[in-house]
C-alpha cells in the first residue's frame, strides 16, 4: 500500500471518527435537555406545591432551580413573583413579572398581578395603569376588576369600586371572583391575606373578607352615609 493509500485511510478513519463523536454528543444533549426538562418539570411542581401550602422560601428556591433549567419558562417566573409577593417583597415579584412581560407582552394576568404588587408599594398611578392594562386585554375577566374594585374602594372612590364590583359579579364574565387563577397558580397577591380554601379545584371565598358583594354594599353605605 502507498504512502498516499495509507493517507487516504487515515483520513476516512479520522472523519468517520469525528461523525461518531458528533452523533455520541449530539444524543447526549438531546439526553441531557430531557432530563433537564423533566427535572425542571419536578421542580416546577414542587415548587407549586409548596407556594400553595404557604411555604414562600421552599417554593422561591425550587422556581429559580426551573428557570435555571428552563430560562425562560414564563409560569415559573409567575409562580415565583407570587410566592415573592406574598412575602412583601413586592421588588422582586414585580421584576419576575416585567421578565414575563418581555416574553409575553399581552399576558393579562401579568398586569393584574404586577399592579397589585405596585398597589402594595403604594404606586397607584403605576397600579391603575396596569389593572386598565388587564382590563384592556382580557375585559371579562373578574378578578381584574376585583383588585382594581377594592384599590379605588381604599381610595374612597366608591362609584367607581361599585362599578368594578358589578363588573366582578357579572353573570357574562368568564372566571367567578378569585377563583379559577388561584387554583391554576396558587395563592394570589390577595389570597395570602384572605381566607381561601381550596375545593375541586376551585377557591371557596370566605365571604365576610373577600366577596365583592361584601365591599360593593358597603360603598353603597358609604356614599350614602
């Protein structure tokens, strides 16, 4: 066999070689994205098991785990801006939520739940904005008009609170008042503050805190008064 024969088999040998490799490399990335997937799949519900027992810190540290996983797996960051919420560290979730809202610039919710967290720091400029954002996007929403209900019913702006609890207790409107959002995500901004007991899927709202029906009559009282 020449030296250039020789040559030449080396060479196929070589390339045969490296396509082995690349196949080995490439199934063994395909093998580690799913694993990945499937661990930030666990964590994800984890962490959704804990937010809704309550434990914050628990559930906070296993969303980060998700996205470290799965960087931009919008539902992990909504999840944890809402455990960070519930803390009062209203910063935190409102950064998850803008993070959200680069993905998902027409996320409804995402407004909702960032114009409370602004409510919360008391930027109620910054909250209404968002709350008419929601509103704008998903108009039959109710609990949209829940949260912005009660910030002008803390305002003292009770026509316009009577208003949006009309709205709420719409027999047209989709969702029934604080109730399918909680159970998809767990706890809301304003459940951790109410008494909510979770049943089939769906919240039971103690009516003395929460129902609109409860602040829509007092701000009839009131204008009354």
């Amino acid at each position: 066999m020449t030296k250039m024969a020789r040559l030449g088999q080396f060479v196929k040998a070589r390339m045969l070689h490296l396509v082995l490799l690349a196949l080995v490399l490439v199934g063994g990335a395909l093998f580690f994205r799913s694993c990945s997937r499937q661990n930030a799949d666990v964590l994800f519900g984890r962490g959704s098991e804990a937010l809704y027992k309550g434990d914050y810190n628990r559930a906070i540290t296993d969303f980060s785990k998700t996205i470290d996983l799965k960087p931009n797996y919008a539902l992990a960051y909504y999840n944890r801006s809402s455990a960070y919420s519930c803390k009062g560290d209203y910063d935190k979730a409102i950064a998850d939520l803008n993070h959200i809202l680069s993905l998902d610039p027409e996320m409804a919710s995402a407004y909702r739940d960032r114009g409370a967290d602004y409510e919360s720091k008391g930027d109620l400029d910054k909250a209404f904005a968002d709350y008419n954002r929601a509103i704008q996007l998903d108009p039959l929403n109710t609990l949209t008009y829940y949260y912005r209900g009660l910030a002008y019913y803390n305002q003292k702006h009770y026509d316009e609170a009577i208003a949006d609890f009309n709205q709420a207790l719409h027999p047209n409107s989709k969702s029934a008042p604080l109730s399918t959002d909680s159970a998809v995500h767990g706890p809301t901004k304003r459940d951790d503050e109410n008494v909510v007991l979770y049943n089939h899927g769906y919240a039971e709202i103690s009516l003395f805190n929460v129902h609109p029906n409860y602040y829509r009559g007092l701000a009839y009282l009131l204008i009354s008064a």
